[in-house]
C-alpha cells in the first residue's frame, strides 16, 4: 500500500505519493498552507481513476477532465500529469525513458491513491 507524506518546501508545503516499494510515484505543487495540501491529496485520491490521454500517439482522443495526460518532454523523456476536473495539475510523475514506464507510473497512482492511503505529515507545526 502507498502513502501520502507532506513535508516542508522552501516557499511552503509539498507532498509525494510513495508506492508500495518506496518509491516517489507522483509529487504535488507547492501549496501555501497545510490544508490545501490536504485538499490536494483529498483532489489526488478523487481523480487517480482517470481517464488516460496520451498525446504521444499522433490523432490522440482528447479526454475530459479528470485526467492524466501522457506527454514527452523538451529532452525526448515520457512524463504524466494529472489534472483535476477543473483543469488544474494536482500531482506530477518523474521522467521514464520509455512509454511502459510511465504508463506504469500512471497504474502505480490508480493503485496506491485511495481512500485508505496513510498521511504521513513531516511538517514541523
């Protein structure tokens, strides 16, 4: 099972979700406030069923939000985002060299992002 860790960023409050195996699968913005933080894993684990775009594949179907979109970045890597109905990014996966690692990424967040998904707070206050 995964979990969810707020911690501290040097303009305010961040978290990572962590898969089963310790590794960082998806990472937030960074919030101002603790709660919002909250209120953006609470968005996290609402929208982790989304539906896939991947805008690799040439005449892609472009999905409604909720949704991840699968994209390649400026150095040629595979990346996801997922946004929130309104549009708005809500985590963020790391770089993967080929289309099945970061689809993988994307089944590692549907997986881990649930209800019963332990909150770490590292924060101080």
């Amino acid at each position: 099972m995964g979990k969810f860790v707020i911690s501290k960023a040097k303009t305010g409050v961040m978290f990572n979700l962590f898969a089963g195996n310790g590794e960082i699968i998806a990472t937030s913005e960074v919030y101002n406030t603790k709660a919002a933080a909250k209120n953006g894993i609470a968005s996290v684990i609402k929208n982790s069923g989304a539906a896939v775009e991947d805008q690799t594949k040439d005449g892609y179907k472009v999905e409604s939000c909720p949704k991840y979109e699968i994209y390649k970045d400026k150095r040629g890597e595979f990346r996801f985002r997922l946004k929130a109905r309104n549009g708005q990014i809500i985590a963020v996966g790391e770089s993967y060299k080929d289309i099945a690692g970061v689809k993988n990424g994307v089944a590692s967040i549907k997986k881990n992002a649930t209800e019963s998904t332990k909150i770490i707070d590292e924060t101080l206050d």
